[in-house]
C-alpha cells in the first residue's frame, strides 16, 4: 500500500504565485524527483505519494509550510491503497489510491474540510475523520508565526527550541509559547494515533 496525496492551494489568486510555489516545490523535492514521485498542475494542484506511515506527517509539513504565507491555506486529500500502474508521471499512474485521493479532493471542495482520508475501510476512515476534523479546528487556525514554527519542528525533528529561538529571532519563552498555542505535543500524539490506524488496514 501507498499513499497519495492530492490538494489545492486556497486563496492561490490572493498571493505571490513564485514565493508559495517556489517553497512547494523545494518541499516536496525533498521526498522524490518530479514528475514521478510528485507534479504540480493545473496552476495550483499538486499531487505526490509517500509511504504510508509518513501521510500524516507529510500533510503537515504542506500544511504548515503553506499556512506560513500570509492568507494561504491547503486543502489536502489522503488516499491510501493499491497502486496498480507506475507510469513516468504520476498524474497518470493508477490504483486504488490515486482513485481515493482524487475524489476525495473533489468532496472536500464541495463540502468546506481541508483535510480528510480515504482508505479501503469504512470503520478506519471513521474514526480518522473525526480526528482530522476536530485537529483542523487548530490547524486552519495557525498564525503565519506559529506556521513557521510546527514547519521547522516537523522538517529538523531533532531541533531544540534554543536552535528554533535562534533562527527566528525569537526567545527561547516565545518558541516555548508557540509549540503550546499549537499544542505540538497533541499533535505528535496524534500522528503516532494516525499511523495505529493505518497499520490496522
């Protein structure tokens, strides 16, 4: 099993195409070679796959890394199943997952969430909806600052708040401040809750 992660930018017409997709692209460089692990398409929609245990932590870093711009936000799809035919590109591969994640982009335009999972279980992706639903309440409502932040502890997991306090200028307190607002610590918790699950499938 994989997981493919498709989504859109939100507000994309409100911002700096070149600074969001520029810092997209640098992102997501870091987890394959496009366009065979990831595409960025039709201005702003990008899809990419990742092993399974690292979606949650992967949606994240979009997440926060997009939400670090002023007015941005991301809709993102997790589709996690069967990939049946690799092809060059992977807007023309094929499997179940790819199937999951791109319908599921289309419900969430239609019905407001910025984040949700498809898998091959209706009782999984009960109980990870629900989660992701209650988590977006928090996560929709970063601050540029805080962004910055969960970005830098989710890419350098062994940063202590001293480096963070140091690369942003920052206190050591005011670091401290922002990793509790973003309640960080829940949401390693919840990515290794995420990963429970997935391992369930």
């Amino acid at each position: 099993m994989i997981a493919v992660i498709t989504g859109d930018i939100i507000h994309s017409q409100q911002a700096e195409t070149e600074v969001w997709i520029t810092r997209l692209k640098h992102l997501l460089a870091n987890w394959g070679s496009a366009p065979q692990t990831w595409e960025i398409y039709r201005g702003d929609e990008f899809q990419f796959r990742c092993n399974i245990n690292d979606a949650f932590w992967r949606f994240l870093a979009i997440k926060s890394l997009i939400k670090s711009q002023e007015n941005l936000d991301v809709r993102i799809a997790i589709g996690i199943g069967e990939e049946n035919f690799s092809s060059e590109k992977i807007t023309e591969s094929n499997g179940t997952a790819y199937v999951h994640s791109g319908r599921l982009l289309d419900d969430l335009k239609s019905n407001g969430h910025t984040v949700s999972v498809k898998t091959s279980s209706d009782s999984v992706d009960r109980d990870l909806n629900i989660l992701l639903k209650w988590s977006s309440k928090d996560f929709d409502n970063w601050t540029v600052a805080t962004s910055e932040i969960i970005h830098e502890m989710i890419m350098n997991k062994d940063s202590t708040q001293e480096d963070l306090a140091k690369k942003f200028a920052i206190s050591q307190s005011s670091v401290s401040q922002r990793l509790k607002r973003a309640n960080y610590e829940l949401i390693v918790e919840t990515n290794q809750y995420f990963r429970k699950k997935i391992s369930e499938l």
